[in-house]
C-alpha cells in the first residue's frame, strides 16, 4: 500500500469515527431533534438506542485497525437502512448525506481489505 493511500485512508476513518461517535452521542443521550425525527419516521425509542449502539460500536471500531474493515461492513449496513429510510420516508434529498457517508465508509472497507489481499 503507497504511503499517501494509507493517510487517506487514516483521515477518512477519523473524519467516518468522528460523525458516528457524535450521532452515538446525541442518540444515546436522548437528543430531543433525534428522538422527534425517529418519531417521524414510525421509529420508536428503542430504534435510537440500537442505531446508537450501532454507531457508537462503528466509530470505535473503524479506528481500531484490526476492526476496521468489519466495523466499516457494520456501518455500511447500517448506512444502508439509512439510505432506504430516508428515500421511503423523507425522498431522495434525505438519503444524500447518508449515501455520501456510505460511500466514503465502503472506500476505506475496500482499502482497508485490498491491504489484506495484497
């Protein structure tokens, strides 16, 4: 692996660990703005707590390289949902920032399995 794609890959992981950890944190503090817009989508309580597990378990484990590629794997399902969730229940302008989000997490999950593969 060249030097300058093991450094884009570190900033992405930071940047990806960074936005998980925080949407962690307002869902699994009970953010008022969170729980209404999981409300809106038909989603109760419950559904914050796991998606911030989910998020918290990801940011973590994106940074900790030999959990990385299945912490990005565990997002990428996550960003999934996210994306159909969106497109079903706010249109196609609300599943952008999570498709984005799920395309930079699926270039570190590959760049971080071609590592192992080469």
């Amino acid at each position: 692996m060249t030097k300058n794609r093991d450094i884009a890959l570190w900033i992405a992981q930071v940047l990806i660990a960074a936005l998980f950890l925080f949407g962690a944190y307002a869902k699994l503090t009970g953010d008022p703005t969170v729980v209404a817009g999981f409300a809106a989508m038909g989603l109760g309580g419950g559904m914050v707590v796991f998606v911030g597990l989910c998020e918290l378990a990801g940011g973590i484990g994106i940074l900790i390289p030999a959990l990385t590629r299945w912490a990005a794997l565990g997002l990428i399902a996550l960003l999934i949902g996210a994306v159909i969730l969106g497109v079903v229940a706010g249109g196609p302008v609300a599943a952008v920032f999570p498709g984005v989000t799920l395309l930079l997490v699926a270039a570190v999950a590959w760049g971080r399995w071609m590592r192992v593969v080469s």
